[in-house]
C-alpha cells in the first residue's frame, strides 16, 4: 500500500483516530492524504490534496465520522479501486465497521489481507442538465407551501404506479435503513442489487412501496398538478423540477466497496440501531 486517504467529520472529535492511522502509516511508509481544509482543522502531517486526488491516489480511504462521512468517503471513492474502511466517532452506524479503540487492529488486519470488501450500490440521476449520484437515496421532496409530490414513475420506459406524496424516495439497500425506512419502506440487506421506491406520507390510492430490479431505468415524472419538488441526494438539495419534468435514475451495482472485518454482520448493526429487540415478542 502506498498511499490512504483520510474522510473527516467536520466536527466531531477525530484526533485519537487520526494519531493511531499516522502512526500505523509511519511504521510501514504509507503516505496519508487528506482533504486540505479538513487537515488544516487538526494540524495533522498529511499531505494536502483535493477531494478528486485523494479518491485517485488512495489506496484504502478511512472515514473518520458517522455515516454521513462515510456516504461522502464512499463517493470519493467511487469508481475507483480504494475500499472504505468507516470508523464511527459516534452514534452506532450501520456502515462504520470499527470504533475508534479497534482501529490500530482493524489497519493490521488490513495489511495482513484479513479482511473483505462488500460491494455498495449507488443510484444515479439526470435532471435537466444535473447529474447526480448518490449512495442511500434520491428523493423529490414537496417544497412547503407549493403543493403535493405527485409524481408517475415509469420502469423500463412503461408507466408503473403514481403516487401522491410529500416525497417519492428512490433508494438503494444501503438507503433502506434511512429516509426510506422512516416512509415505511422495507430494511434490505445491502447484498441485494435493487432499488426501492417508497412514498412518503402518501395520500393517493395506491400507497405501497416497490422493488424494482437494478437492470430497469427508472423515471419520475412530475404530473401536472404537482409542486414544484426539491430534489435531494442523500440528504442534501441538489436542485429543483417543476410540473412537467422528469428525473430519470439508473443503479449501479459495485460503485463502491466497504471493508469488512467480520466484527459484526448488517443484521446485528440493524437489530442494534433499530432496537429491533425492543419490539414485541411473539411466544
């Protein structure tokens, strides 16, 4: 390995783990690159570099956060050989595979080649001259005080169902546990190549969600009387489409991938983060 770059939660406290990736880096001559006005926060010793060059040049890209930081480590690494390794500063997160006390173990496993990869699927869209990508889920969201999401969406060119809705979410399994869980949509392992549409708090006839295979476009069409609907990628707005527009998705299995060290599999991380075992026992 040559190179690893680190992802930082821009405010969290992420000195302790950025001292154990230095020095596991300095016994064994691997450069650390990080983002340079996310190093200059900490002072550290990594070279500065831009987001595009540090998904370039890292082999093994560590984000030091919660999820959020990891979905963002994720796109940078996007498309490119680095895996992901998550380490969580704090709330339990089901994409961080270490916290901060197991990180100099996790780096020598990964060293020693004992760890594997999985594959995370990400959805990207077009809409009007916007190209996006995203990791958990694409939604077209009311914006308050213009109207209702009324959108048609079309699978493979044919129309499917309508909904309307304050939001229509288009997510991928990693997606599942986030804004399409809290809709009412299905936990999905992220082993599953799938996308999921699921209406958020709809009120047309038809109010379920659907799974739709990987391999179909998928396109959202604004109805006429629909409102203008604000257009958010993994949380943050990217945009807006009126009435009469379209955003049309497509998944991409393998986009990219995240360590795995065997420590505890999705459904522990979702049984614990879900309080799953808080629910009412059948006996």
């Amino acid at each position: 390995m040559h190179a690893a770059g680190l992802v930082l939660h821009p405010r969290r406290d992420s000195a302790a783990a950025v001292e154990a990736v230095l020095g596991w880096a300095a016994h064994r001559g691997v450069e650390i690159l990080g983002i340079a006005d996310e190093i200059d926060r900490l002072r550290c010793e990594a070279t500065p570099v831009s987001a595009e060059e540090l998904g370039r040049r890292a082999d093994l890209v560590v984000s030091l956060g919660g999820d959020g930081t990891m979905l963002r480590a994720m796109r940078l690494a996007d498309g490119q050989d680095a895996p992901v390794l998550g380490v969580n500063l704090g709330k339990l997160g089901f994409l961080a595979e270490v916290d901060v006390p197991d990180l100099p173990a996790a780096l020598s496993a990964i060293d020693a080649h004992e760890y594997t990869t999985e594959p995370r699927l990400a959805v990207d869209a077009v809409f009007g001259d916007r190209k996006v990508t995203a990791f958990n889920d694409i939604a077209v969201v009311r914006t308050p005080g213009r109207g209702s999401a009324r959108v048609a969406v079309r699978v493979a060119g044919q129309p499917f169902v309508s909904y309307s809705a304050d939001a229509v979410i288009v997510a991928t399994p990693t997606g599942s546990t986030a804004y399409s869980f809290s809709a009412g949509g299905p936990i999905t392992s992220p082993s599953v190549e799938a996308l999921l549409v699921t209406p958020a708090s709809p009120h047309s006839a038809y109010s379920r969600g659907v799974v739709l295979s990987v391999d179909d476009r998928v396109d959202l069409d604004l109805l006429p009387s629909s409102g203008a609907l604000a257009v958010e990628v993994d949380g943050m707005v990217a945009g807006h489409v009126e009435p009469g527009q379209r955003v049309s998705l497509r998944g991409r299995p393998g986009a990219a991938r995240v360590v795995r060290l065997g420590m505890t599999t999705f459904y522990q991380r979702a049984r614990r983060k879900l309080r799953l075992a808080d629910s009412a026992e059948l006996g």
